[in-house]
C-alpha cells in the first residue's frame, strides 16, 4: 500500500499513477457520483475527540459520538451536492435505513476489530431498493488507517482509494451514491479504524452483488 502524507491514495487498475490530493481525486471520482474532502476535528468538544481516538468504545459511546457527529438531512444534501448529483430521492429520502439481508440498520459506527477477517464483504455490489431505486452513502472516516473504497468503472477499470487519518486533527468525508458498483473494504484497515456510515433514500435496501 503507498502511503501519503495527505492520507489519500488513488490507485488505478490500469495505470502505475497514483494520486495523493483531494482535488485531483475528485476530478476523477466525481463523475461517478463520488468525492471526498478533509473534515477539521478543531471545533469539536474535547469528550468527542477523546472518543475518536479509543480503540473500542462502549454502547453509550457510540451513542455519545453518533450524537456529536451525525449531520442532518440539510447537512447530508449539502454533501450530495457538493458532490455534483443529485439525492436518489429527492429530499433524501427516509435518513433510517436497513439492509434487508443484513438486518444492519443505518446510521452505523463501524469499528474495525483485532483479529476480525472483514474479506467476505469484499465484493462488487450496488445498494438499491427492491423498486431500483438507489441509497446516497455518507460515510465519515473519524480515525485509523487503511479503509478502502473501491469503485468499478463501466470499462472495467477499477479505482482503490486508501484512507488514512495520519493526524488527530481531521478526518474524512466521502459520499457516494449506490447504484454505481463499489466496495467499501475494511479488510486492510489498522483495528480501531473508525467509520461512521449514514445511508439514505430508501428505508428499506438491498446490497446487491454484482459479478
Ligand atoms: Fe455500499
């Protein structure tokens, strides 16, 4: 894995290219509904930053962070936007959802455990209602390193962009809409590696696997 002092890695399946800066990323990224830009921990209450930093936090904790860092539905349509697409529906949709085969309900903490195997989630799908309609995924990467989006592109293509939060000062946030194929992978992410995930639109979706 190469590593960046910004953090940030975008690697090509089809080209020894890599880059390492937010702009340049999103300049390819962005036309398939995805971005990525630094967030500033510098405004948060002291408590909220202690949290980021423990390996493993107990239920209350996660109650305790969830309520500092969600962003509302204005927050997360702000993101959508930025991002150059528009919300799968229009609004945002339903901002509770749930995986139906999963039963893995949304807002989530994810925390990557010592020792955890996380490789059978990596594959290909896309997160779509059973009427098609695709989900917006907001996922705030609040501590550790090594978590990997990947995203297949229609000429086969595949972009791995590696996050890393090499400070306590920031983090990540990256949306993405679901009907484009993806994985988010914490199959290489350092335990303690901290993922905030909102995943909005329809209250109900699937993740659907795609060959
Ligand atoms: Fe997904």
């Amino acid at each position: 894995m190469t590593k960046s002092k910004t953090g940030l890695t975008l690697e090509f399946s089809n080209s020894p290219e890599v880059l390492t800066d937010p702009d340049p990323i999103n300049e390819i990224i962005g036309p398939y509904g995805a971005s990525i830009w630094p967030i500033p921990f510098a405004d948060l209450d002291p408590k909220t930053r202690d949290l980021i930093q423990k390996k493993a936090l107990s239920p209350d904790e996660v109650n305790r962070l969830e309520r500092s860092l969600l962003l509302s539905r204005e927050e997360l349509l702000k993101v959508i936007e930025k991002a150059g697409r528009d919300p799968q529906i229009p609004g945002g949709g339903s901002l509770q959802t749930k995986e139906v085969n999963s039963g893995m309900t949304f807002p989530s903490l994810l925390l990557a455990e010592e020792g955890a195997d996380y490789s059978q989630f990596d594959k290909f799908h896309l997160n779509l209602a059973a009427d098609g309609t695709g989900v917006d995924e907001i996922l705030q990467m609040l501590s550790g390193d090594g978590f990997r989006l990947i995203y297949r592109l229609p000429d086969e293509t595949i972009l791995t962009l590696t996050l890393s939060c090499t400070t306590n000062d920031s983090g990540w946030l990256l949306t993405h809409a679901g009907p484009h194929p993806h994985m988010g992978s914490m199959s290489r992410a350092s335990s303690g590696t901290k993922i905030l995930g909102q995943v909005i639109g329809p209250a109900e979706w699937e993740m659907k696997f795609v060959p």
